[in-house]
C-alpha cells in the first residue's frame, strides 16, 4: 500500500523521498562519496567534476542500498574495461551499445536484423565468452570493449556507462541485448535513421519499448528461434512506478508470476539522445528520471530467450545470484519449469498473436505508431 501510495505522487515528490533516505542513511552517503575520490584512466570523460555531480544527483535520488551505490561508483571507477578492437564508427550514424557473453547463437541473426532497418556503430562489451562471439564482432566490424570481472547487473549498467560516456553529445543510441530486435511499425520498409530524423524534427529525445515476449508453442531447436518463435501474448497493462510508467503483461506474466503483486516489468528505454546529463542507471531507464516520463512507446523488442533451451544458463544465473534481487527471476523460470509441461505453459490461448510483422505490431494497445509522426 505505502510503495503505490508513492507511486502516485509527483516525480519531485519522489526524488524528495529518496533524497531524505539518502540523508539519513550515513553508509550511503559515505557510498557516494567514494565518486570524488576515484577517477578512471580509460575513460576520462567519467572524471569530469560535471558528469560526477550529475552522477552523485542520482545517487541520491535512486533507491540503491549503500552497497549497490558502493559496488556500481566502484565498477564505473575502476580500470577493469578496456577497448580491444577499433571497428567501424561512423559519428553520424546512432550507435548500438551492447554487453555480451556467450551469444554465438544469436549474433548472428542480431546483425542481419539491424543491418536490415537501417545503419548503424556497433559498439560490444565482452564479457569473459568462450565461444564465437568475439569473432563473430569482429566479422561484424564492431567496436569491441573487453571486461574481465564478474558479471553482476549493476557491474553491467557501469560498464556500458563507460563506453556511453565516450559518445559525442548529440549522438543517438540504442541500448540492447543480443537476444532483443528493436521493431516499430513500418519497419518493413521505413528505415531507422528515417524516424531518427522524424525525431529529431519533432524534439523527441528518448523513446521507450515494450519488450514483446516471443515464444513457441511447442519444443523446437534453439538454431532455428526466430522461425519457431512466433508467437506473443497480447495482453499487457500501464502502471505507475517510482520514474516511469511501467508496462506489465505478455508470457512471462501469465505464466511465470511471482505472486503477491510482483510482474516482469517489460518496458525498457533504449532509445536516447546523448547529452552531458543523461545516463543508464537502471537495465529499464535513464536518469535523469523525468525522460523517462516523457518517453513515448514508440518501439518492440522482440525478446527471445529460448526458455527451453537454455535451463543450464538460468541454473547458472539463479545458483550465481548475480543479476538482479539475487536473481530471483531466474529462479522462477526454474521453478515452473520443474513443475509443469512446456506445452501447458506456452499454449495459445485468447490472447496470444501470431507475428505478421506491423499488422501485428499495430494490435498492441500500448505501442505507438511511429509512422504518425510524419503526418
């Protein structure tokens, strides 16, 4: 009752909230100050006392315990990431920032999809693959950061906060992973620099994405996901949240729900226009936090996570605790598994829609037609 109680308020409201917790939390202050005490040799844009004023605002106005504010200035500040490869890089073009382990299976199809609605940098950081994801990038004439650490989500938002801060200002960026392909309708044949451009014309400096849960409704080989994973369910619903208005629904929430009022929250921001105030501070939005309000869902991301095939990887996850509340997402995807049959859980029901591209896009409720903004 209390958390939607303050959801509800004012943003200013909000910030003032967390600002008093801040104050009267002595570890976390201590925390936040650790940013005028380090600096980093790689990335010198990070030092400058401009970007660390804005850094400490939002650490005092996140809701971070005293030891994520410690584990994430650590990360950012620390010489742990570094650039191995030079490719491709064009300052006119919008760059893709991505963090990568292991994706061998779906680079591939990654780059086909970008290369087909538009152009564009690629920009990846790699951490610790064993496999042929580093020379797949390479292929793919990618710039390639290398981070040896131990992946923890917020070691990632500090990592790909080094290599944003390198960008010029004015630089569009997408912020995505290898299992997600940005969509909008019209994709099919209005490229992305075009709506860039529709953007640029219309003020928008960020727009948020609905992450469309793509599944099969039987078993099928993992080499082939994006012509058996055809299928999305329908049904999401807009809430108010501390610096946005979350989006919920789709698979994940009909058949893998916490309980107790706790969903997958599927609204990201990916796409931003860089200035010297915006950062990536949480894997679904920026500060500083009223963009995010003003972000329209102008995009999908078609999300494919192949639950069926990659149990071994979601055993690793919850066992390692390493991504978000102890990874206590991934240790929902095992539980159901354990205790119901695949073809329960991704059965097509009522709501479920086949993908046919726009003409399913444009079923979506809570999607914008970006193809408005020329008319």
């Amino acid at each position: 009752m209390i958390q939607n109680m303050i959801c509800s308020l004012p943003l200013s409201f909000k910030i003032a909230i967390a600002q008093t917790r801040t104050i009267l939390n002595p570890q976390k202050r201590q925390a936040i100050a650790l940013v005028d005490k380090l600096s980093s040799k790689y990335f010198p844009r990070i030092n400058d006392q401009g970007y660390k004023k804005e850094l400490k605002s939002f650490l005092s106005e996140s809701f971070y315990s005293a030891e994520e504010v410690k584990d994430y200035v650590k990360s950012l500040y620390d010489d742990e990431v570094y650039i191995d490869h030079q490719g491709k890089y064009d300052d006119k073009l919008p760059t893709i920032i991505c963090v990568v382990k292991n994706e061998e299976q779906k680079l591939n199809n990654f780059f086909a999809h970008y290369e087909q609605i538009g152009k564009f940098n690629y920009v990846f950081i790699d951490n610790l693959s064993t496999d042929m994801t580093y020379q797949i990038l390479l292929n793919n004439n990618a710039t390639v950061y290398k981070s040896e650490q131990k992946f923890t989500t917020n070691r990632k938002l500090a990592w790909i906060n080094k290599v944003y801060s390198t960008l010029s200002n004015g630089s569009w960026v997408l912020l995505l992973d290898a299992d997600e392909l940005l969509t909008y309708c019209g994709f099919e044949s209005i490229k992305f620099n075009n709506i860039i451009n529709s953007f640029e014309k219309n003020n928008i400096r960020i727009a948020s994405a609905l992450m469309i849960d793509m599944f099969s409704n039987e078993k099928s080989e993992s080499k082939d996901y994006l012509k058996n994973y055809r299928y999305f369910e329908n049904k999401f619903h807009v809430e108010k949240s501390y610096y946005f208005n979350s989006i919920y629904g789709g698979i994940r929430e009909r058949e893998f729900s916490f309980g107790k009022g706790r969903c997958f929250l599927i609204k990201k921001h990916p796409v931003v226009k860089k200035d010297n105030k915006t950062m990536l501070i949480h894997c679904h939005y920026i500060y500083p936090f009223n963009r995010n309000f003003e972000a329209k869902t102008y995009f999908g991301l078609l999300h494919y996570k192949l639950f069926d095939k990659e149990i071994k990887k979601y055993q690793k996850i919850a066992e390692s605790g390493s991504y978000g509340n102890n990874s206590v997402e991934y240790k929902q995807y095992l539980s159901i598994f354990k205790n119901k049959k695949y073809e329960d859980i991704f059965q097509v029901d009522a709501d479920t829609v086949l993908f046919k591209g726009t003409q399913s896009l444009t079923k979506i409720d809570c999607l914008e037609d970006v193809r408005n903004l020329e008319k």
